[in-house]
C-alpha cells in the first residue's frame, strides 16, 4: 500500500490546480455496469472507473481525488479509510468524530487571509444486516481580521429521503446539530470580500450530497444508502472528506478523530494505535477508539445503546477487555447475525438489538459471567458458527 503525504506547492503551481479545478471538467458521464463512473472525474476504462486528470487517485465510483488532496472515507458496510490511505472495517453503528482540521482561508489570489476551523462527524446506522452510513455533520468556523462567521450543516437520510438542515452562525462542536439551516440556494453562505462561498448542492447524476468551501479547501461528499436497490446500487454508497494540503492543514482532535490524521502531522497508523490497546486488532481497537471517545449520541434516530456501550466496556480490565472484543466482535461484524438478531427482536429499531446484544456479551465477559439465559434466547434462532463458538466461550451450555 502507497501513502500519500501532504506536500509544500509552490503559490503559482497551486493557483494553475486552482483555476483548472474553476474551469470545472467538461462532464463526461460513463457507465461501468452495475456502477456509474463518477461525473467529470472518472471515466470508464477496460471495464474499470479510472480517476480522470487532475484527479489521480481514488475509486471512480466513488470519489477521485487530485494530488494535493489527502482524504477520509466510510464506505458501506462499513469500511473506514483514515487519512494514511489505511483501511478497515468499521462496524459501529452509531456516532463519531471524523474528523477536525484547521486549514489556511485563502483569496482568490490564493493569499492567506485568514483560518477555516472545520470539524466532520459522521453517524452510521444498521439496515438489514449491514451497518451503512446514515449522514454527517460539518461545523465551520472562519476566522479573519475584525471578521467571524460560523456555520454547522447536517446532512443525513437515505435515497429519495435525504434532509439537509443546520444551524446558522454556530460552531456545533459536540451536537445535537439544529435543523432549521435550509436553502435552495447552493451557496448557503457568501461572502465575497473573503471569497468564501459555503456551497452546499446534490449532484444528481452520482447521487452526491455534497458540501464545499474551496476557500478552505474542504470538500465532503455524502451518498446516501439505497434501501431498495441495496448492493445494486450505481454509486457506491459513503461518506468522503477531502482536505487540500495546499491550505497546510493542522490536524486538531488527533486523540478522538476515526479518520486518523496523516503520520507525518503526528497521527497515528493502525500499527500506531494497536500499541495503545495491546490484544487488540485493528477492527477492535478503532471500535473501541469510538466507544471511549465519549463523543455525543445526538445523530437523527440514534439507539440509546450507542451511549451505553462506553459503560458496558469500562467495566473490563485489560485481560477481560481483549476476551471481550474476540468473542463479541462477531456479532457487529457478521452480517447474518446482525440481521438475524435484528429480526428476532423485531420491536426494536435500527441498532437497538444488535448493541444490545453486543453489551450483553462484553458484560457477560467483563461483569463474571451470567448472561448464558439471554444469549440462548437471542441466539435461538440463529444458526451461526461464530454464535455457537461464542456460546460455548462463554461457557454457557448450548
Ligand atoms: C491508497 O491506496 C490505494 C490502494 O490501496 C492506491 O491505489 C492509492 O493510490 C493510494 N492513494 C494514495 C493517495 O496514496
């Protein structure tokens, strides 16, 4: 795997990118059965979506990015890559910070005129057996001589029934983001003096909801989940953010962020974070990164076992901890029996059932056992060799 570094440009080199990104590429729309290249920055090649110049890296269905960008994604179901292009499940199906920056606020001459704080959290949610990604909130901050403005966007849905809403002039740093911030405009915000125009549009063609600030540069891109056409779906269903080096992000939040900041800005590799939570793997040390970072449960339709979890593993000590995570993992991860869970316990919504049932383990690991009677009657009616595996760990008779 190559990693990609943020690297100095020289004032000029950044204008010429800048301009060529104005000039907007001629829309070239392809088709790469059962996908659709991404709109005017991919095209279809030898059956593939290859990135288009002056994007050159990137999935094509999904997001391209051009050579000063460095970028967080959540892909459904979901797989979390950080800013050191490393990538991983990540099957939490609740709320996290994704990530917070400071970038440079520049002019149209590309001269620094001030600061862009930006944060991105992101909420996930369980549909069928899969965890997707349900929306994301943006807070911005733009700092400049004897000028402030604030702004916090929320995004979240699935196909055909996405809300786009916020709150204006207010930096929401932990939630619960308003609603009330709509407009049909696409600059939701301008100001043409600083040259910061907050644009916030949907981009039909690929289905993206996206929200920009090139001042800033900062671009976040949101394709919502399709409930009917599921895996069949023409765009691939994500959160991406992408961050321009050339406006020489300082990386903020680096002990809470998922989307791990760049290692040469002091952010942390998988290999990196496993050090912190020895016994671990990658999967489980990022689930239990979310889970302690006690960032708030306020996304649209949050299960309250997304704020439980932190009490339920703060009760393990480090040798019951990593029993825990081997043996309970499986029930987030394994999409049969997330499903089967769920569909056991139908009056429960969205991730209810399936957190659960994952407290109930991780207390049944951590808290001297116990817990035999629920897992039987949870598990009845799935025939899974990951739960018989678990059951018979859990020393409980099947
Ligand atoms: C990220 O990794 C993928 C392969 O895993 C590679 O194709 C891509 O070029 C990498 N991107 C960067 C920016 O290094």
């Amino acid at each position: 795997m190559e990693s990609r570094v943020c690297f100095r440009m020289s004032g000029l080199l950044s204008l010429v990118i800048l301009s060529v990104c104005f000039g907007h590429v001629a829309a070239t729309f392809s088709v790469c059965k059962p996908r659709s290249c991404i709109s005017g920055k991919a095209t279809c090649l030898n059956k593939k979506c290859v990135c288009l110049v002056p994007h050159v890296w990137g999935d094509g269905t999904f997001m391209c990015y051009k050579q000063n960008q460095v970028a967080t994604e959540v892909k459904n179901d979901p797989r979390l890559t950080t800013f050191n292009n490393e990538s991983t499940n990540f099957p939490y199906p609740c709320r996290y910070l994704l990530t917070a920056v400071k970038q440079e606020l520049k002019n149209l001459l590309n001269i620094k005129t001030g600061t862009c704080t930006i944060q991105v959290h992101a909420f996930n949610k369980r549909h069928n057996g899969k965890i997707i990604v349900y929306g994301y909130e943006v807070a911005l901050k733009f700092e400049a001589l004897l000028f402030s403005k604030s702004l916090s966007i929320i995004t979240y849905g699935t196909h055909g029934k996405v809300t786009e809403g916020g709150t204006d002039n207010s930096y929401v740093t932990s939630g619960t983001y308003g609603n009330h911030l709509k407009s049909s405009a696409v600059a939701i915000f301008s100001d043409l003096i600083r040259n910061i125009y907050v644009k916030r549009y949907h981009l039909p063609l690929n289905n993206q909801y996206v929200v920009e600030v090139d001042a800033c540069g900062f671009r976040a891109t949101f394709v919502p989940y399709d409930t009917t056409l599921g895996l069949a779906q023409p765009n691939i269903p994500g959160l991406s953010v992408a961050i321009n080096c050339a406006h020489h992000p300082q990386w903020l939040l680096k002990e809470k962020v998922m989307g791990l900041a760049p290692a040469d800005a002091g952010g942390l590799t998988f290999a990196g974070l496993k050090t912190s939570y020895p016994g671990l793997d990658t999967v489980q040390a990022m689930l239990q990164r979310a889970i302690t970072s006690g960032t708030l449960q306020s996304q649209p339709d949050a299960s309250p076992k997304c704020s439980a979890l932190k009490t339920a593993v703060d009760t393990c000590d480090k040798m019951e901890l990593v029993k825990a995570y081997k043996l309970c993992t499986p029930i987030l991860e394994t999409s049969h029996l997330v499903k089967c869970i769920s569909n056991n316990n139908p009056s429960t919504s969205n991730s209810d059932a399936v957190l659960g049932v994952f407290i109930t383990c991780v207390n049944h690991f951590c808290n001297g056992g116990g817990q035999c009677q629920l897992f039987k009657s949870v598990y009845g009616n799935c025939n899974d060799p990951a739960l018989k595996k678990l059951i018979s760990a859990a020393a409980c008779t099947p």
